[in-house]
C-alpha cells in the first residue's frame, strides 16, 4: 500500500532489518512503526526462507494521515509558559503546487511564543535526493531567548543546509552548513557594580557586561556528525545504543566574526532487564576552543544543570561563575556528564523512574580535569500522553556533591 515513496521506505527497512539480530518479522515490524507512516497496528510482515541465504517477506501496511496541525500550551522549568503553533507533513510534495503532497519530503513549521523566547522555523528534509538515499536538508529560524540568562537577551536569525548519508543500515554521517546572525544585549554596564573604593571597578568589568559580551556576530559554521543507533525504538527505547561524534568549525576559512573549533561525543545504551524495566545510561563529552586563541563568545560556551542534563541544579547553573558581579555562570570552554536511569512500567503509559546525574563544567578548553564534580539523585515518572509521541518526564531531584555552593541554593 501506499505511493513509490513508501515502497522506498520499505527496502530501506529491510535492509536495516536483515542488519539486526533477532527474528527477522518482528523487527521489520517494529522499524516500520517507528517512520509513523504507516497507521498503528496495520503492519503485518510474513514469509518464508527462499534459496541461496534470502528470504521471501510479504510487507502489507495501510497509509495513515501524514499532516498534522498542533496547537497547545507548554510549561516547563526552564522557559516558564509557552504557546505553540506547528504544522508538519511527511509526505510533503515541494514541486506539487496547491496539493503539496505525494513527494514523501517531510516539511514542519513551528511557531513558539512564551514569556520568555519567541521562535519561528520552517524546515524541509528530502530523503531521496538526486534520487540517491541522500537527505537533504535545509530550515530558516528565528530565535529570541531571555531564559538564558537574568542578565542578557539572545537572538538568532538564519539558515542552515545539510545533507545526511547512510553508511550501513545503523550509521550514517551528516554534514551542515550554518550561517546566522547572532545579538547578544546585556543589562549590565558601567553603571552597575560601581565601586567607589576602586576608581574604574563597575559593571563592565564582570564576565557578563554588554563591554565583555554584547553585540552583532555573524557566525558561518561547517559540522559534521558520525551517528550511529541500534535502538529498537526511537521513542522508547528498551535496548541497544547510540553514539554522535561532531565536529564543528565556526570561522577560518569559511569567513564570520566568530572563530572556534567544537568537539563533542554523546552516546547512549539501554537493556531490557525484568519486568520489562530498562535500564540506561547516557553522557557526552564536549570541548570549545577558539582558533588562533581568539576568544569565546557567550553563546559558544558550555553549561550544565536543568532537566535535560543535571536535573538537581537550576538551568545552566553549573560552571564558572561571574562572582564578583552578577554572580551568574557565564560557561566553561570543557563539559563532562553522565546519567544512569531505572525505570520500571507501573501502569500502561506510565512508568516510574530512579536516577543519578554526575558531571562538570571546567573553566578551560580541553580540561578534563574532575576536581569540580556536581551530582544528584532523584526520582519521576514518564507518562505517554495521546497528544505526543514522546513520554513526558516528571523529575524531582536533589544535589548530592557540589563544589559551589552557590549552585545548590
């Protein structure tokens, strides 16, 4: 069923299928669950050994709607209330004017609108392009962030283009193109923190005055990515990893005010133990550094703390602090944590979790060093909710090591 795009999805499944252990027709039925293309509980995979080493496989699907319209109210702890507009169709056609389907390229537009940031997107991916399993990429954004900081506001206007290439049926490499405009305007300058003791210490002498941080910078960046995935689901994973290693250089020579080099590696595994509780791990490692020691602007820097990395620490509350002043983290150039997660099914669509967070935050690039560690330990629930595909996480943790106490206020 369904048009020529979704055959191709199909033999893409297959090979990626015949890649994994396991019996055969339970895991193409599952992959082919996870593209969402297909309506829930249609999938039906049948067959029988043929000769030579290969297998017959009788594929029967049925197409479900791949438009969707979302509106709706968020909060969360970091960001406070935020309204939401997208519009996603995976099965977009660019060259099908007035109907706009058929082509199977996934198109999005999402509108955020909250207290504090205000974005705007609108991306296109084609998955077959020149007719080569080579996705193409490329999204126009706008960005306006408070929630950073209490001290500076962040906007980012601009495009980027990418093209991503299968290497194997579980890796893949990427490469992107990124050209913005990125404003920094801080609140602080030589009128605050004046001291009267020390003719010229004020404001603008701390890590996070519009002297130190503020301004337009254009940064035009090349990335690349090596990914890799064995998960068996992309929304639940029960096991199997994942690794992504990139590598990205703002400036040099593809020209920009910005001038850095970023290293980073982030990986995951998960097993399936009794009960058909799970139990993960996760982590990255990441490093900045600026080409010919030039220095590191504000938005390139490294932070942690919030539900996303060390959930017992406020949002990006972990690393060097501007103490004298603000006495706001203002990011460290190296970045280091890990996550061990447990979480056992209470009822359908919920799950209970236990958890630890461990990592840091140093000052300098390439810094390995742990004599700084902040961790936490806490506990939640993930609840699978109609209106998203993705669980929604409840935590609640608290610090167990911290070296600024500022940080576990």
């Amino acid at each position: 069923a369904g048009g020529g795009f979704f055959h191709e999805h199909i033999h893409v499944a297959i090979a990626g299928a015949a890649g994994r252990s396991g019996d055969l027709h339970a895991v193409l039925g599952e992959i082919l669950e996870n593209l969402q293309y297909f309506t829930k509980d249609s999938v039906q995979v049948s067959g029988s050994p043929g000769g030579s080493g290969y297998r017959d496989v009788d594929v029967l699907v049925e197409e479900t709607t791949t438009g969707s319209v979302g509106v709706g109210v968020g909060f969360s702890s970091i960001d406070s209330i935020v309204g939401f507009l997208t519009l996603e169709q995976s099965n977009f056609d660019l060259f099908n004017p007035w109907n706009f389907t058929g082509g199977g390229q996934r198109f999005s537009m999402s509108l955020r609108a909250g207290a504090e940031r205000s974005e705007f997107s609108v991306s296109l991916v084609e998955p077959w392009f020149l007719d080569q399993q080579l996705a193409l990429g490329t999204e126009l954004f706008y960005k306006q962030s408070t929630y950073f900081s209490d001290f500076y506001e962040q906007t980012n206007v601009g495009a980027a283009v990418s093209l991503r290439k299968p290497l194997g049926p579980k890796s893949s490499i990427k490469g992107e193109y990124r050209l913005e405009n990125v404003n920094i305007d801080s609140d602080v300058n030589d009128q605050d923190y004046v001291n009267k003791n020390f003719a010229g210490d004020n404001g603008d002498n701390s890590a996070l005055s519009e002297e130190n941080i503020g301004g337009d910078f254009l940064r035009s960046a090349l990335a690349v990515n090596y990914l890799y995935s064995s998960l068996d689901s992309t929304l639940l994973p029960r096991q199997g990893h994942k690794i992504d290693v990139g590598l990205t250089m703002a400036g040099g020579v593809v020209g920009g005010d910005v001038d850095t080099i970023t290293l980073s590696a982030q990986g995951a595994k998960y097993w399936n133990l009794k009960w058909d509780s799970i139990l993960s791990v996760n982590g990255e490692l990441a490093f900045v550094d600026g080409i010919n020691g030039d220095d590191i602007p504000i938005f390139e820097r490294m932070f942690l703390g919030g539900g996303r990395t060390l959930r017992g620490f406020e949002f990006r509350d972990i690393g060097p602090r501007d103490s004298d002043y603000t006495n706001e983290v203002f990011g460290g150039n190296s970045l280091g944590y890990v996550t061990l997660e447990y979480t056992v099914p209470i009822i359908e669509n919920v799950r209970a979790a236990v958890f630890s967070d461990t990592g840091f935050v140093n000052e300098d690039s390439w810094d390995l060093g742990a004599d700084d560690i902040y961790s936490d330990v806490g506990f939640g629930i993930r609840l699978r909710l109609p209106i998203s595909p993705l669980p929604l996480a409840l935590d609640y943790a608290i610090p167990v090591s911290s070296p600024d106490q500022e940080a576990d206020k």
